[in-house]
C-alpha cells in the first residue's frame, strides 16, 4: 500500500508523461487535458486516504446500475481473492481484501487490484459539437485510479440473500447467493455449457455494462454515444460477461480462471477494439511492494512477476515468497477466425498512470506494444489483446489463468496445467460435492454428522468416483493449522492430518500410486463409510472448528490424482462449535418405538443424533414403499403437524446415512427373504425339521403353521390326502400345499417326508419353502394328534408394515437439579494470565477475513441450572456483577468477560460468587485471578 507522498512525488511525472502521450496520440485538446489532469490529480493526492492506501475512486460513473453492486470471495482452493460484479478483482483498502491471498487463510496476498479493459477507437463529436473527432475510450472496473465505468446489470444475484451472504453475487456452490429466477426465466445455475452445469468446483457469475460512462457524454470535451439516437446508452455500448473457475484437484489448487465474453450491444459497428487486463500486483504484500521483478514469456503467452530478493516483513524469516503469474488463454478472433494472441505488454512503476486516462492506457495496449522494465520497482502491468471489430450484436472472448507457485519451475509447472484444462474445453477432474455438516455441542464432547449428497457426486471425467471422507478439526481460523501439516519433497505444506477418516470398502485403499513432488494421497484403509461421529477429545468451553471433506479415486491410467473438495470457512462442510455441559437436573430426550401394524422382521433403530433438535409429545409415521422404486424406500411424516419430513430415503440395510429428521436417525436394517427357525409349537414331536427354497420355486415372505391331526383333514394340490393343514400365518389364510411322500403312500407325515406350501403366481403354481421331516431315531414317532410347528421366514419391510415413534424432549427435573448444585463450579480457577479458550478480539465471524491475534478475558460458571442469578464480590463484600443466566436445558454455563458492573476490567485477587437459584436453592463459592 502506498503513501501520501508517493502521489505529489508521482504527480509531475504523470503530467509530463501524459504530456508526451496525448501528442503521440495526436490530441487537439492537450492543453486542457493536461491543465485537468494535473488539477485531477493533485486532488487525488490531496485527499488520499491514509498510509497504506493508494489512491482514490474514478471520476467517470454516473448512478446506473451502482445499487447493483456486489463482491464475492474465491474459496474453490488454494487461492483466495475478492471479486467485484463490476470488473475490480482486489482494491484499496481492508474491505476489499483478500487479493490473490495463497495459500487459501494464509494472509499472503499477492495482488493489489486487477481487472479487465476494454478499448475501441471511435468517431465523436468536437466540444462544439461540429466536427468529427478520433476518441480512445478504454472502460475498466478498476477502483484505484481507474474510471469505474462498468457497473453490474440487475438479476444476477439474491436481492435477499441470508444475512451471511449478503452484499454477495452468484456464485455456484452457493444457492443462496443465486436470484430467484435468473434475467432468462431459469432457475437453475446457469453454467457456460448449459443450464444447471456447473463446470468446476466453484464457479461464479455476473454481467455487467459500460452504460454508467460519462466520460464522453458532457459538455467538457468530445462526446460519443453508442447509439445516435438514444443518448440514455453511454460509453462503448459494450456488455460483459464474467465467470470464474475454480477446481479443488491438486493439479489445479494454485489456479483461478478469470473468462470473460464482451458483446457489442450498440447499434454501431466498433472497428479498431483491444482487450486486456490492467494489474497492480505487490509481491509481498504492504509495505514489500517497491522491490518486484516483472517478465514476460511469449512463448507461454504469459506475464509474470516475483519478489526480488524472496523476503518480506508478512513472511517468516525462511519463508519463501511465491512467483505469480497470468497467462492469456483464450484471446479475441480475427477476421480470418484466427486468435490474436497476447498482443501488448506494458509494466511501469506505480503512479506513472492510471486507468482513468484512456488515451495512455490506450497506447499502452496498441499491438506492438512491448515495454517491460529490468529493474525491481512496485510494477502497474497491462497485457492486451487487438485489433478486432465487433458488430451490433456481436461477443468476442478472452480468459485469463493467475497461477501462483512456489517458485518459477512450480508457477511454469501450474501454467501448463492451466493450459490443459482450457485446452480440454474445461473439462477438468472435480472433487466430489462438499458434504453439508452439523455440529451438536455435549459435554466434553462434539457430535458431528453430515449428508450423502457427495457420494452421489458424478466427476465429468471419471463419472462417480467417490471414495470417502476426511474430517479436520482445528482451534483457530487459520485452515492451515487444522491437523499435524504434511509436507511434500521440497518441504512445502501439502495438506494436513485429518482428525479422522472413513472410506468405502471397495479394494482401494493406502497411499495412490502417483504422487505431487514425493506427496501421495491417502485414500483410506477400508474403514467403511459412516455420517456421523463424536469427538471426545475437547474441553468445555473451547471454541472448535470442524470441516469434512469428501474425495475421490482418482486414476492411475489417466495420470488423475484423487481430488477433495475445499475447506470454506462460511461453507456448508465446515462448523464452528462450543462444547459446554447441559444444564443442572439436565434428563435425556427419549423415543418410544410403537409396531402398530409390522410384518417385516428386520431392525428398526430411532437414534437421538441431535438431542437438541428431538420435540416434545410428537408422533411420527414411518411407512415403506416397495412398489414405486426399484428398491424398497421409507417415508416419515410428523403425526402431530402433519409435516413430512423424509421422503423415499433408501437407506434400509443398516447403513447410517438415513435422514436426520428432528434430531433422529432411523438405522433400519430390512431383512431378505430367507428361513429363520422351525418349531413345535405344541405336542411332543421330536422329528426335526429342515427348510430351503424350493427348487425352481419362489422366495415368499410368510410364516407357516403345520397343524396336526390323529386322522384325514385336507388334501394336497394334487388329491393326496394327508392329516395336517397348512396355515399361512403371516398373510392369514389358509395355504394349498404339495406333500412330497417319499415312503409308505399313507396319510402321515414320516421320515424324508416334505410339505411345499403352494402360492398362485401369474396364475400359475409355484413351490414356496421344502419343509422336511427327519426321524432322529426309531423311537421318535411322527407327527400327530395335538402337534403344531411353526415355520417362520424373514421378511423385508414392505408397504404393509406402518411403525410408530412417539418422542418426548429433553428436560430439566427439579429434584436432580437440586441435588446437582454442588457441582457448580468456575473455569479456570485460579484464572492466570488467559484461558485457552478465550476468543480472539474482534473474531471474525465465518464471512469476514482478518484473524485476530489478542483475546477477551473470560472465565466461565458451569454446571448451572436453566434460570439463575449469579452474583459475585470481593472479599471485602463489595458487589462487582449480577449477571442474569437464562438457558435452553442444553446449555449450563455462563460467560463473564471479567467486567465489573462499571464495565471496568476487575484486578487480580480472590472473589465470592453466590448463585441463586428460584425454588431451589442457592450455591457459594470462589475463584481466584492471578496476575
């Protein structure tokens, strides 16, 4: 960031430097515009802002389309940037950061601001309106110094979004940031390649205008309007369309794709445009930004630039600085259909000129342009691209690739990867969805659950390539530091240890043989999957932050290493949470599991994930549909309000991925159809009985009872009379059977002997289950008179089976709690210096960036009933706080920042605290603070 007297120092330069360029441009008006220049940019300079600011705002909008204005903030992977619906990616000042931040919450920035311009020459009017005149109009969306012409259209973001993101434009692994209904009647994400296609990991998307321009349309000196005829359409008459690309794949984490689409929405035909991008990046960081070194390689249609002597005040002593660089994909056509190219590159030291002068930034980017100084020095850098015409109604493309590396051989590295993926039409390898995670806070303890939408993840490469999960955890803002880091051959952070992890069973497992510099990707040791897990390793009172990551295979054949989805701070896969005790008298939620009409014989488990979350006296349905889908699915309405809340869910084989409905979880496991037990229900048999599938016969779901008599009671399906009936218990009906005799053709049941009950299928008969007969021994004698066996088969659930929940919530119990007071207690006591838990000042919350490095004083009383009045003195019996404690009966601790009642920090000593507590009790105590 620059100082005030850099501008003054700066001012006559400029002045004589436009001086120079307004005669090479051949200006009629030069001594006015340098007169208004120079009055310009004393003013500027007069009112900068202070240390560590640039310059000011642009002078050339008007209001149209200002209240459009939005910003979002790249997180797809490792680096991290603000962007503008206007054009600035950066800008001056601390609300405009992070520029170029990498790594991802490091605090490195590389930028300072950039974005595109746009030029065109064209023909106005002379100031007295009565001659035809050559102007150069650049439009550009820069902040500092720049003209600020290009301002958002409407409909490209929620006017009402959440609170956290609001002030946000569209970005893609963000619904909430979308408009309800896009300016073209979808609602789905409208991707480059089709609606609701989105191509990276996190893309974002805006359009904006120039029409806010006034540069040329006052009575100041020459006028142009785009269209003749319609004096409300201003500047160029252009319209551009702004996307960025993002992947998460290792490959690709030091890259963001910048794609822009400019289309003439004028009536008038542009003849002479140039496109390109103007930057001012610090290498460094402020105040490390005077000593860059710039380069450009044709060859690689690439700008870049490094820190000259690899040391800055914001990095470590060892720490090396990386190399950053922009390389020029996709430029502009001609008119044989042929890329321009990179066509101008122009680097100067900051404050020679700004992007408010069009006629010098027009010179700069004329093809043919090629002026990059040797020497180290805060550099401003145009790279362009021109001529080319545009039609009323025509677009034209240009994209930009920023890569970052280590060092030149790691940046060169990125830059061909950047030109793979654009060469591949951005078909690129994309980690699996980010999971959506929920925390619920216990004592000593934090409980974590997520959903399934990421295994259901398709890679527009490898298809579903989904492998597992990888959780994180960590006590500060700071993503670098959540697990033991891993690093890679040159001994640079690579990744982290996660906490813990969970993979399919699949065969794949260990270390993926292809590696990044000596770093190989973990893919897991076959654990099985799960969705939820508890942390027992955490104090009370101790702020956490917890992400889970899903990942895929990868593949060895294509060269592909397995991808993770990124860690977002703001972002459904990462939690921030407070483990804490409940309060005082504190009883468990419960569920009462009710069959009120079931035939299934599976497990039907209601498992309290959320106890927070379980509602008092509600009753759920839980019903099964075995007909509508290919597989057997269950539905679960709320009873009580008549709310549904999980439809179809698949999840009936005991895996633990079912939905959480107020804070439950079903883990259902429906049997197959298969035998389970035989027995004698009454008599004295002793034959045993042995059961299988019928040969070439059907699997039914249904028990059966075999009664026996001392004569003649029923016939078989093919006239043989027998001395027992058949009983389908479970459908209950009567049940043809077939009696295989095997022995002496007689009515009774002997050795060997089966019985086959008979179902009608497709009105045909069809064997069901061969129950057999064995006589243990002579003795035994066969079935008879009085003898009854049962057989019984599992069954899956199906739609006749209905089940019943009832829940009651958690609550406090008054006598528990009254027993409980003497637990009551102050953390830390003594209290020396700071607790570990105490937050950082001026914390952040998760849609901010700057991470504090002081804390708040804090200690905490736990154990505490749901309503209290805590009280505290000195020794010598002066009152220091009331403080009022009213909680869920989740929650039994309270806060004191270690303020008096004056609001004046208390000294070091010993202190009494008395609690009150209504209709039970009272509880005193002490602590202790040490200097």
């Amino acid at each position: 960031m620059k100082i005030l007297c850099k501008f003054l120092i700066s001012v006559f330069s400029v002045v004589k430097f436009l001086t120079v360029q307004n005669i090479i441009a051949g200006g009629g008006m030069l001594k006015k515009f340098t007169i208004m220049v120079f009055v310009t940019l004393i003013a500027i300079s007069i009112s900068a802002g202070p240390p560590g600011q640039k310059y000011i705002k642009g002078s050339k909008i008007g209001t149209k389309g200002h209240e459009d204005r939005r910003f979002g903030i790249t997180t797809g992977n490792l680096i991290r940037t603000r962007m503008s619906n206007f054009g600035s990616i950066g800008g001056p000042g601390d609300r405009n950061k992070p520029r170029l931040e990498w790594p991802i919450y490091s605090g490195h920035e590389y930028g300072y601001e950039m974005g595109p311009m746009i030029g065109a020459e064209v023909i106005g009017k002379t100031e007295d309106g009565e001659r035809d005149t050559t102007i150069y109009i650049v439009i550009d969306g820069i902040q500092d110094g720049g003209g600020e012409e290009f301002e958002p259209l409407g409909g490209y973001a929620n006017p009402n979004p959440p609170t956290e993101w609001q002030g946000w434009f569209a970005f893609s692994d963000k619904p909430e940031t979308w408009p309800p209904v896009w300016p073209d009647g979808t609602t789905e994400w409208p991707g480059e390649f089709g609606s609701g296609i989105v191509t990276a990991d996190q893309e974002s998307y805006c359009v904006m205008t120039d029409e806010a321009c006034i540069g040329y349309q006052d009575e100041y000196g020459p006028t142009y309007y785009p269209d003749p005829n319609d004096s409300t359409l201003h500047g160029l008459g252009i319209q551009l369309s702004f996307r960025h690309y993002q992947w998460a794949a290792t490959l690709a984490e030091d890259i963001v794709f910048f794609i822009y689409e400019i289309k003439n929405i004028s009536p008038t035909r542009l003849d002479k445009v140039v496109v390109g991008v103007f930057g001012d990046f610090d290498i460094g960081g402020y105040p490390d930004y005077g000593d860059d070194c710039f380069a450009f390689d044709a060859t690689r249609n690439m700008v870049y630039t490094w820190d000259s002597d690899n040391s800055s005040v914001n990095f470590e002593q060892d720490e090396d600085i990386g190399w950053l660089g922009f390389k020029m994909l996709e430029t502009p056509k001609d008119l044989a259909g042929e890329e321009l190219g990179l066509t101008a590159v122009t680097s100067f030291v900051y404050g020679l000129a700004y992007a408010l002068q069009d006629s010098v930034m027009w010179n700069y980017m004329k093809p043919g342009t090629f002026e990059v100084p040797t020497e180290p020095m805060d550099h401003v850098t145009i790279f362009s691209s021109g001529y080319f015409s545009l039609e009323p109604g025509e677009s034209q493309r240009f994209s930009v690739a920023v890569v970052i590396g280590a060092d030149s051989a790691d940046m060169f590295e990125n830059s061909e990867v950047a030109q793979e993926i654009y060469d591949l039409g951005y078909e690129f390898t994309k980690a699996p969805d980010k999971p959506s995670l929920i925390a619920v806070p216990g004592d000593g303890k934090v409980t974590l659950y997520w959903d399934t939408r990421a295994e259901s993840s398709v890679d527009p490469v490898l298809g579903n390539d989904f492998e597992g999960y990888k959780i994180y955890k960590g006590t500060t803002r700071n993503t670098k530091n959540w697990g033991k880091p891993i690093t890679d051959a040159l001994g640079r952070q690579v990744a982290n240890v996660p906490e813990t992890q969970f993979d399919k069973i699949d065969g794949i497992s260990g270390l993926f043989p292809l590696g990044s510099n000596g770093y190989h990707f973990n893919l897991g040791s076959e654990s099985g999957l799960v969705h939820s897990w508890t942390d027992s390793n955490v104090v009370n009172g101790m702020k956490y932050y917890y992400a889970i990551t899903a990942y895929d295979t990868g593949c060895v054949d294509k060269g592909i290493l397995p991808s993770e989805s990124p860690i977002t701070l703001g972002g459904p896969n990462v939690i921030e949470v407070i483990p804490n005790a409940p309060s005082a008298g504190y009883e468990s939620p419960e569920v009462d599991l009710q069959h009120t009409r079931i035939f299934g014989t599976g497990e039907f488990i209601p498992i309290i994930i959320d106890p927070q979350k379980v509602k008092d006296g509600h009753q759920y349905k839980i019903t099964f549909d075995d007909t509508s889908n290919l597989n057997t699915t269950y539905s679960i309405v709320d009873m009580t309000d008549g709310t549904s809340l999980v439809v179809d869910c698949p999840y009936i084989h005991g895996e633990d991925a079912g939905d959480v409905f107020d804070g439950i979880r079903l883990k259902i496991i429906s049997d197959e159809i298969a035998y389970d037990s035989s027995n004698w229900l009454q008599g004295d048999c002793r034959y045993t009985v042995g059961v299988k599938p019928y040969s070439g016969g059907v699997k039914y779901p249904a028990d059966y009872e075999i009664s026996f008599f001392d004569g003649v009671v029923d016939t078989d399906i093919v006239g043989h009379l027998v001395n027992f009936k058949v009983w389908n218990v479970t459908d209950s009906v009567s049940s043809p059977f077939f009696f295989a005799n095997t022995g002496v053709p007689d009515s009774v049941v002997r050795d060997k002997d089966a019985i086959v009950p008979i179902i009608y299928q497709n009105g045909n008969l069809k064997g069901t289950w061969e129950i057999r007969f064995n006589q243990p021994d002579t003795l035994a004698t066969p079935p008879g008179d009085g003898d009854k066996l049962l057989v019984t088969i599992k069954k899956p659930f199906t739609s006749c089976d209905v089940i019943l929940l009832t829940t009651k919530a958690a609550e406090v119990n008054p006598e528990v709690a009254k027993s409980q007071l003497e637990r009551i207690a102050v953390v830390p006591n003594p209290y020396i210096v700071a607790a570990a838990w105490e937050p950082e000042i001026l914390e952040p919350t998760m849609a901010q960036q700057a991470v504090g490095t002081e804390h708040d004083r804090r200690i905490d009383f736990i154990h505490l009933p749901s309503r209290c009045t805590i009280r505290i003195y000195t020794m010598n019996g002066e009152l220091v706080k009331v403080i009022e404690h009213n909680s869920t009966v989740f929650d039994g601790t309270e806060s004191w920042n270690m303020l008096s009642k004056d609001n004046m920090e208390i000294s070091y000593g010993i202190y009494i605290y008395h609690i009150e507590v209504p209709e039970i009790g009272t509880k005193i105590g002490k602590f202790a603070v040490i200097k």
